[in-house]
C-alpha cells in the first residue's frame, strides 16, 4: 500500500513546549488568475518525543492522528541542524 501521509519540511519556531515544537511550512504558489507566484507561511504544531529539536533547525514532519487538540503531525527526522 502507498503511504498517503502528508510528508512536509520546514524550520522550527519555537520549541518552549514540553514534547512540542512550531513548524513554519514554506511553499510557493502560483494566482491562479493573475499568474503571479506567491509565497505562503503555515505553521503546524509537531509531537517532539525526545525534545531535541531546537529554534532553526530544519525538520521534516509527518501527518498523524490527533495527538492533542491542535496536534496532527509527528517529527520524524532534523533535516539540518541550527548554526
């Protein structure tokens, strides 16, 4: 079976919650009457087990069941650390 979960990468806001960090999501777009290309933000709270990723760092996450009431993806891996 093909895996249909929502795989995304972004960077890490904030990390001040316990087992949680702030993913801002970046992609681009195009109008889709205008033509012009837009970039859009969004920001998805990620279930952190281990507490390891940090503000900066580059992480891929991965859509999950709810986890709390905002909670629906889970960190799988840090892409590439904060310098």
């Amino acid at each position: 079976m093909r895996e249909q979960r929502k795989r995304l990468v972004g960077v890490v806001t904030s990390d001040k919650m316990d087992k949680t960090v702030i993913v801002e999501v970046s992609t681009t777009k195009r109008h889709r009457v205008y033509g012009k290309v837009m970039r859009l933000r969004k920001k998805y709270k990620a279930h952190d087990e281990a507490n390891e990723a940090r503000v900066g760092d580059r992480v891929e996450i991965i859509e999950s069941k709810p986890i709390s009431r905002h909670k629906r993806f889970m960190l799988t891996s840090i892409v590439e650390r904060a310098k």
